[in-house]
C-alpha cells in the first residue's frame, strides 16, 4: 500500500500539473527554453500546459519586443492560473470567481474538459529535449541551497539586496528540468524560513524580509515563504504591504497539508484585521 501510493506521489511530480495563463501571446511565447508558437499543438484556442512536472519553471512571453517573465514553483499535482497583464507587463493573479472557474474547468488535465486547449508538457517540452525530467539530484540541492544560505549569510553584513537576489535567482534556475517532490519543495522552503525567523526572534523584521525574499528567488511565489514575509512585514508594523502576499499564499493554501493551510487561513485573518484597523 505504501508502495503504491509512493509511485502515485510520483507520477504525480513528473505529469499532475497544469499551468494556465490566461490572456496569454501563445504565438511567442516560451516556457523552460523552448520558444514556439503554441497555439498550433492546441484543438481549440489554447489556454496553458498540463502533464507539468512539479518544480521550478520559468515562462517569457514577448509583447512589443520585450519580454514579459513569470517565474514560478509548481506543487505536484497543482494547477495554477494567472493573467498575462499587458499594460502592466507581468503575470498577475487573476480575479478569484474566474480562477475558481478555470480550476474546474483543468480539474483532469490531458483528459478533462479542458484538454483540447491545453498544450501536453510532457510531449511538447520535455520529449523536445529528448529525454525526461529526473528527479533533483541530492547534489543540485545542496548547490542551491548553500547559494541561499552564503547569501543570507552576506545579507546579514550589509551587501546590496540587489546582487544576493540576483545570485539566489540564478541558482533557482538550476532547478528547472528537474522534477521536485513535496519533500523536495519542502526542505528548501524549510531552510529559508528558518533562516529568516532567527532574525524575526531577535526582532529584526526587515532582515528577515530581506532573507525570505532571497529564498522567494529561489521558489518564486512558494505559498508558505508567501505567508512568512507577510506575516515579517504584518509584525514590523506594515500590515497593509503584507495583505497581498498573504492573500497570494491564501490562492495556494491547498497545496499544502492541511495543517499548514490552516496556519496560512489564520495568518491571512490576522493581516486582514490588523491591514483594515491601521
């Protein structure tokens, strides 16, 4: 029975995910380093990727001859939906009614009701590349985690946040074409917090932010690192900065174990109260 649900976790790393974007330029746009036209592998007029690995991803959309990024860690099994703004030129979240609508709509990926307008990852990306996603290595994480903590470790003497994001970010990418368990996801969001939370216990709010952004590099837009510099910048006085990580991390509570979405619920209800009583 273990066995089995074992190689289900897995399957569900290497294929479960979608990834929507919605309002997407599907005619040049690329995901992972492989650009393409994608509204050509698609029955109907496309609305994002399924059969996603869990982990790291990066996607680049070109409007007007710039290139609009959207950095983000995937949870296995997840599908996750955002907006292309182009006036704003990001990703964005979008509105929570139509995000409940497109969940339902993916909910099955290659085989739900959404399948005929959802590019297959799997055999558009990585078949692409040759040969399929491996689990991470032991040795890449070790790599990105000790880029995390000699960052951390320079954020604490000062150095210009610019520079360690941009070295933190760096060894994100490193992630990416590597499929990533929960545990995997897990044990980097684990160090970063607790890098950034020996700094909160001593009271230094804004240096522990400045940790869990390096670590949000890393695992762009990970929930519970989301709730965490939410509830830094709620507890060092600005809780009307925090509502909008916290409400970001509350779109994703359900990836995590229940307990831990219960934190992220009772976090958000706090920031909420304390946003709308300053």
């Amino acid at each position: 029975m273990a066995m089995a649900h074992a190689l289900d976790d897995l399957q569900k790393a290497r294929t479960g995910g979608c990834l929507l974007l919605r309002d997407n330029t599907w005619s040049d746009c690329a995901i992972d380093g492989m650009r393409g036209d994608f509204r050509r592998l698609t029955a109907q007029g496309t609305r994002g990727f399924c059969h996603v690995n869990a982990g790291r991803h990066h996607v680049v959309t070109m409007h007007e001859d710039e290139p609009i990024v959207l950095d983000l860690v995937l949870y296995p099994g997840e599908t996750l939906v955002r907006r292309l703004d182009v006036d704003e030129r990001e990703f964005v979240l979008d509105d929570a009614e139509t995000e409940k609508k497109y969940l339902a709509l993916a909910a099955g990926g290659g085989r739900g009701a959404m399948a005929s307008a959802l590019v297959d990852y799997e055999k558009a990306i990585v078949a692409a590349r040759g040969h399929a996603h491996e689990l991470l290595p032991d040795e890449v994480g070790r790599r990105v985690g000790g880029a995390f903590v000699s960052a951390a470790e320079q954020a604490v003497l000062g150095v210009d946040q610019g520079v360690l994001m941009e070295r933190t970010y760096k060894a994100g990418l490193e992630l990416i074409g590597h499929v990533m368990l929960f545990s995997h996801i897990q044990k980097l969001v684990g160090l970063f917090s607790m890098s950034a939370s020996k700094h909160a216990m001593e009271g230094h709010y804004e240096l522990a932010a400045r940790v869990t952004l390096l670590g949000l590099s890393v695992l762009p837009g990970e929930p519970w690192l989301l709730d965490l510099l939410a509830n830094l910048y709620s507890d060092g006085g600005a809780p009307v900065s925090a509502l909008p990580f916290s409400e970001e991390a509350l779109r994703r509570a359900h990836v995590l174990p229940e307990k831990l979405a219960q934190q992220l619920r009772a976090s958000h209800a706090e920031i909420s109260a304390a946003a709308r009583g300053s």
